[in-house]
C-alpha cells in the first residue's frame, strides 16, 4: 500500500507543469482580474457634466427612458482578450441631484469616452438645454469622514421585494403623455416634493442623491415570468434538453398523446387564472409591463453633510419620506440598506459608525459601487427605464421649487438670411 502511494506522489509530483497551472489559475483568476481592472481604471478618465434646464419644459419623464436606452446601447462585454488581459469591463454612469444653499443641481457623472453620446442624447430630447463641463462638488467638502467640524448621515438604498414588481412610475403620478396637453396643473410630478426640500436647504447643509447604473442582462426578466405564472397558478417554464423538445414536436405533429396533454393543463390552468382578483390581475399586469421595458442596474445612495452648527436630524426623516412615495403596497418600493446605513444602535456604536462613514462617503466620492474598493454588503437591483426615469428626470413647469435654477432664455437656431 506504501508503495502504491509513494507512486501516486511521484507522479503528482513529477506532472507538476500539468496540475499547478491550473491550479494558481483558479486561486488567483479574481486577483489578476481586480488588478487588470484597476489598471484599465486608472487610465480612464472621468468628467462631471451639469445639466440645465428651461423654465418652460413640456417634455414627461418618457425623454429621459430615450437617454436611458442610449445608455443601455454601451452593454459591449468585450473579448476575453480585453476582460482578463486589459481589464474593460461594462461602463456604468452615475446620475447625481444635489442640493445645496446654491439651489438644486442635475449630474452625470461619466468616462470621457461616452462624453458625445451623453450630450446628444439629452440634445435629442431637450434641445433647449445647458450641458456643461464642471468641478466635482465633492471635492469642496473635506477629504473624509468623520470630520470634526461636519456632520454626515447616509444610506443605500434597496427594493422591498424582488426586482421584477415594479415601484410607482410617473404613469401612476399622471405625469404621462397623456396628461402633457392638459391644464398643468393636474399633472403631478414625483419630483416635486425633492426639489422644494432640496431648494430649501441653509448654508453649509448639502444633500447627495447618487445612482449609479449599468445595463443589466435578461436574467430580471426570466425572474418576472417565472415570477407572473407564479401568480397565475402555472407552473414556471423549466428549459428542456433539446431532444426533449424534438420528440414532444415530432409527437405533436402525428396528433400524439402530448398535445392532449398540454390541452389538459390549459384546461385545468383556467380556473385558476379565473378565481384571481382585479387587485392580483392588477399585480400580473404591472409585472408584465415592467418586464417589458429595457434593464438597468442600479446602486442607489444619498448622504446628508452639514456644518456641526447647521446639522437638522429633521432632513434624514424627510429625505426618507420622500423616497416613500414612490411605494405601492401591492408592487414595491425602496428601503435603506441596515448592513451600509451608518447610523449604529448597538455593539461599538461609536468605532462602526466611523467605518461605516468613511467607507460610504468614500465610495460616493469615488463613484464605487459595482467594482472595489466598495464594500460587498452593497447590494444593487434592478429599475426599468420607466422606474428610473421616474426618479432622475428633469422637472417640466409643474415644478416651481424656487430653489430650482433653470435657463431663463431658450436657445433658438439663427435664422436661415442671415448674413455671413
């Protein structure tokens, strides 16, 4: 028996160039592949664009799923070459509201890169609009926190229930196009009470809203209709082996026992679907519809900073109550993430609320989320271009948050005499 594994050593040993490849491979594949895009990291370069609107705007948040869908066009995956050699990963862009004792501002954060692609867009949609090259506002604040003469409160923020309920959308605030020919006044815009808190902030307070948002695959969707013929009794589709479906086809065709069987379980599915509530029909059609629209993930934070002197613990209450109204009680809404929340009533209050500060401000100046130095408790979801478009679009006239600064003057093009 001795010699029997002493031969077995022997040759695991002497095949080492075989197995210890392989080996290291799969220990440091996650290594190599942080380190390669840390490198691609390091050499892109990044650029703050400001977004200014007209006071008269008629466009509905519908524009703004048209610069979203542009967005989704950048899901190019690259080679293997370029993934595990040169680091390219996915693009993301982060999508800012900030509000501050200077009035309330619209970001987008992204590479130089996809700089053209993110200005005709918007052009596309709101043609009378400022974009404009400026400062990271982050950096006018200090480096990190916990600082001593500035208080910070933040939060990510996370869906209720499963990616596929959809939370309320401006088609539920009558913000559709429906309603843009009428009265004004009877649209109402999800965006209102945001902008008013925002406009109202005091000198030294500042309020960051930050989603970070990437194109999202079909695995959300798949989820939805698993999810849908849950709720309507149905058992969810399985994949079939490709022989499977060969021979239920081939069965079908000669008027087999197959198609008798499938004609049972329709027959036997529609009481089912029958004895479901207009509450529950409601739930299956909104998932539907939801589905229906392009994905994108989505990290969602805000962070509350202001002077010791100035800090009102009112705003974290009021900033949660708005992010409450995009909830429905049947389909979803957001909540904030407990594991990244930097508020601590428990164990070592004091040392985890200073981590927990240090790393969410860093990560929100960083622009981290779907890559490190970001913390793995960060959990991303899925939005709809219509989900997301309800909660970052830019406010027609409905709005008249004094604090909300907008272009007094439209662009117009030059007449076409004019002399050269």
């Amino acid at each position: 028996m001795a010699d029997i594994l002493s031969l077995i050593l022997n040759f695991v040993w002497g095949a080492w160039f075989l197995w210890l490849p392989l080996f290291l491979f799969f220990i440091l594949k996650d290594v190599w592949l942080q380190y390669a895009r840390a490198i691609y990291l390091s050499k892109t370069k990044w650029i703050l664009l400001e977004i200014k609107v007209p006071r008269e705007i008629a466009k509905t948040p519908k524009a703004m799923e048209s610069i979203f869908a542009g967005i989704h066009g950048t899901s190019r995956l690259g080679n293997l070459y370029e993934r595990y050699w040169k680091g390219f990963f996915v693009p993301w862009f982060s999508l800012e509201i900030v509000g501050n004792n200077t009035g309330v501002h619209f970001y987008i954060w992204c590479s130089t890169f996809f700089r053209k692609m993110i200005e005709s867009q918007i052009f596309a949609q709101y043609p009378s609009c400022e974009i404009n090259e400026v400062e990271d506002y982050t950096k006018s604040l200090p480096e990190s926190m916990p600082h001593p003469e500035w208080g910070m409160w933040g939060t990510e923020l996370v869906l209720q229930k499963p990616d596929a309920y959809p939370i309320r959308t401006y088609e539920d605030f009558t913000l559709s196009e429906k309603i843009a020919l009428k009265e004004e006044e009877k649209k109402v815009d999800p965006l209102s009470a945001l902008m008013e808190f925002l406009g109202s902030l005091n000198e030294g307070e500042n309020i960051w809203i930050q989603m970070l948002v990437r194109t999202a695959g079909d695995k959300w969707k798949k989820e939805g209709q698993q999810l849908v013929a849950k709720l309507a009794g149905r058992e969810p589709k399985a994949e079939e082996p490709a022989i499977t479906k060969m021979i239920y086809s081939i069965d079908k065709a000669i008027g087999g026992i197959s198609a008798n069987v499938s004609d049972k379980k329709e027959s036997a599915m529609l009481p089912k679907i029958m004895n479901l509530t207009p509450g529950e029909v409601d739930v299956i059609k909104s998932i539907e519809r939801n589905i229906s629209k392009i994905g994108l993930e989505v990290g969602f934070r805000w962070i509350y900073i202001a002077h010791k002197d100035k800090y009102n613990v009112v705003a974290i209450p009021a900033m949660n109550g708005i992010f409450r109204q995009f909830a429905s009680p049947t389909l979803n809404g957001f909540k904030p993430n407990k594991l990244i929340t930097t508020s601590i009533d428990y164990v070592l209050k004091g040392t985890r609320e200073t981590i927990r500060k240090r790393r969410l401000y860093n990560a929100y100046r960083l622009r981290s989320f779907f890559m490190p130095p970001y913390h793995k408790k960060s959990k991303g979801f899925v939005l709809s271009s219509e989900e997301l478009a309800t909660i970052y679009h830019f406010p027609g006239e409905v709005v008249h948050a004094p604090g909300f600064a907008r272009i007094e003057a439209k662009k117009g093009a030059p007449p076409v005499n004019l002399p050269i």
